[in-house]
C-alpha cells in the first residue's frame, strides 16, 4: 500500500469528473468528526472548492444538555490545533474551521432537519459511536402522529422515505464508524428500519438505484476538546473510501483516498494503532494504573514500551507477514509508536478505554481469526489472554 503525503496541498480538481459543489448533513458531533471530515471540507473550501456547507445533527438527546449543538451556529467557526511530527518535523498550527453552517438537534428540530434533507442535502456524513448501528425496533417507529424513531439507522430511514416522496433526488452516504463494511451494514439496518414501518416496495428499489452507501476507513488521532467546540489532532489523517457505482467524496483533499481494496488500510489501523489501543487500555484497567494517565506516559515508561514493542514483534507482526504484509506493517508499527508519542497529544487512556468490549472484538478477535486463517507461525498467548475474558459479543455491529 503506498504511502500518502500528509502535507496541506489540495487539489483543485474534482474526482474522477464529479462536481464537488454540495451540502453536507453530518451526523454524530464528536471531536474526531471537527478535526477531520468537517476540517477537510474547510480547507478545500479554502484551496477554492464549491463544497459545504456542513449541518452538523446531534442523533440523541436534546440540545439543552450540551453548548455543543449551539456551538456550531457560530459564523466565527471553531478551532482545531494540528500538533505532533510530519516527516520529522515538528508541526503546530491551528485552524478555525469555518465549514459549518449550523447544528441541530434531531430531538428537538426534526421537522426543520426533514425538510433540509429532502430538498438541499448532497452528502451525508456519520460518526454515531461504537454501537451507533444498533436499533431499537421498539422505538424505532415513524410516520405516525410524528414519532421520531430512537435509534440512528431508523432516523435516516425516516428521513430517506422523506427525501424518496419529496425530491428523490440522489445522495452519497459515507459513514466514518469504525465498522467493516460500515455502508453495508448501515444500509442493511435502514432497510429494516424501513420494513419495521412498513413502506412501500418502490423505495427499496430508489434506495438500491439513487443512494450510494460508501464503505470508509477513517484514522486520525484527535486526543482532546476544545471547549466549547474544537479539538486538538495530529497532523497524520487519512479517509479511505472504496470506490463503488455513484460513490464520490464531497470534495478533493490529500487525505482522501479512493481505493479498490479498503482491506489493507483497514487491517492496519484496526490490527496494528486500535489494537495498541485496546491492549494499552487492558493494561491500565487492569495493573490500576493513573486514572489520568495519557499514551504518551504510558509510553515513557520503558517496562511498558518493551511490552508493546514484545507485542507488536512477536504476535502482531507474524500474522500480518502471513498475510503478504509484512513489510507495510512493519513501517506501519513505526509511524504508530511515533504517533502514540507525540509531545504535543494528551490522548487520555480513559477515553480509550470507552466500550472495551466491543473494541477487543473488533481489533484483538478479529486479528487472531485473521492471523490463524493464514497460519501465522505466532501463537500470541498475550493477544489469546485478553481475547478469552471478552466474550465475542454476537449482537455488536
């Protein structure tokens, strides 16, 4: 897999012949979301593109419980501080993002948000949580006495048979949550949403012709918030997007990658920094670690840094060479001690460690089922160890 400059140079072309000039409803208002596809939109807004502007939709809860949601009408924008080293030099800059236009709170402006999406929406864009597939079928009713629907899939559901009544117009879906086959899935659990509330067989058929679920891989850094909007994030990023009929990205950036194969971005971020993650976070809850403690502290501790090293040599490694990646991983393992190091990032273990559970299916149970499939010559007794006290838990997305 080649490797990509992370260098603020953008393109003032558009992708593959598709126009760029678009409004973006995302879905989700976590700090990873503003520090990066809300932060590419704005700098290629600033290189000259027609893209955005960006309605950023809380999914649950209602506004009053955070500023967050009213944070983002400000025209002044918000910022977010690029700190850490690229290519060997240090970078530390900030950005006022200025690419979103306002925020709504699907709870409480549903009606306002129906009718933006039907009529004016280009793009959506989501980042929902690690288990912001889920349903609720339950609750997951609409279209009757203006229910709104709990769970994420069943809102876009109900916002897609409005937009399919209304307009019909086409739309591109790009889910960031870190789910294999993400669009997939995400498309899936609209279609039952949907067959929950009954509708009718034509917008099975519009959906399958006019709205293009991308699958995307998302890997940036962004340790910390800034009050009451804003974040603070390495300079690596990287959105991969898998090319497939209608799917384009909203705008032109040195981030972005279309791609045939989402895999061997995927296995890395997920197999080698998420499962460096997890396995830190393993520690730290066990060995009652500081509660504050941060990657970086973890790290400056030689005893720990030795047994990531161990890890990441004598049980991640093999399996990515039997594999055929050997040698990508091995560069990959690098960059990622360099980024779990980085001065300027207080990436906090506590964060890290949110949905454990989950976070070890994916990136430790799905490692060794991906290493055992090809024989790695490693039988990864630490990797086996914490996989045996989490379960597979088989109603995760």
């Amino acid at each position: 897999m080649p490797r990509r400059s992370i260098s603020h140079i953008y393109q003032h072309c558009a992708y593959e012949g598709f126009g760029v000039s678009s409004r973006i409803i995302q879905f989700g208002t976590s700090r990873f979301l503003q520090a990066h596809a809300a932060l590419f939109v704005h700098e290629a807004r600033q290189s000259g593109q027609d893209v955005g502007p960006i309605t950023v939709v809380q999914t649950s809860g209602a506004s009053s419980r955070s500023g967050r949601v009213d944070a983002f009408n400000n025209p002044e924008g918000y910022p977010v501080a690029i700190r850490g080293m690229l290519a060997g030099q240090s970078v530390e800059q900030t950005v006022q993002v200025t690419s979103v236009e306002r925020g709504l709170s699907a709870i409480e402006n549903w009606e306002e948000l129906s009718k933006l999406f039907a009529a004016d929406a280009e793009f959506v864009i989501s980042n929902t949580g690690d288990t912001g597939y889920q349903t609720r079928p339950e609750e997951d009713g609409f279209g009757v006495n203006g229910q709104i629907p709990r769970s994420f899939p069943a809102k876009l559901a109900a916002l897609l048979v409005t937009r399919w009544r209304a307009s019909g117009r086409p739309l591109v879906i790009l889910p960031c949550e870190l789910v294999t086959a993400n669009g997939r899935i995400l498309k899936q659990a609209v279609v039952d949403s949907a067959k929950l509330n009954a509708v009718p067989a034509e917008f099975y058929t519009w959906l399958d012709d006019n709205v293009a679920f991308a699958e995307t891989l998302v890997d940036r850094i962004v340790s910390e918030p800034i009050e009451p909007i804003g974040a603070v994030a390495e300079p690596y990023a990287l959105w991969a997007i898998k090319r497939a009929p209608g799917v384009h990205p909203p705008c032109t950036h040195a981030s972005i990658v279309l791609t045939d194969d989402l895999e061997p971005y995927e296995r890395l971020k997920l197999h080698i920094l998420n499962l460096g993650h997890t396995f830190l976070a393993e520690i730290w809850q066990r060995e009652n670690r500081p509660a504050d403690e941060t990657v970086r502290a973890m790290l400056a501790d030689k005893d720990m840094r030795a047994r990531l090293d161990a890890l990441y040599q004598s049980e991640v490694l093999p399996g990515f060479a039997a594999n055929g990646m050997g040698e990508v991983a091995k560069a990959y393992v690098t960059s990622t001690i360099d980024r779990f190091r980085n001065p300027f990032l207080d990436h906090r273990i506590t964060d890290i460690s949110q949905h454990h559970p989950e976070k070890v299916g994916r990136r430790i149970h799905a490692f060794l089922e991906w290493a055992d499939q090809a024989r790695s010559p490693s039988s990864a007794p630490t990797l086996r160890e914490i996989a045996a006290r989490y379960p597979l838990i088989t109603a995760a997305p």
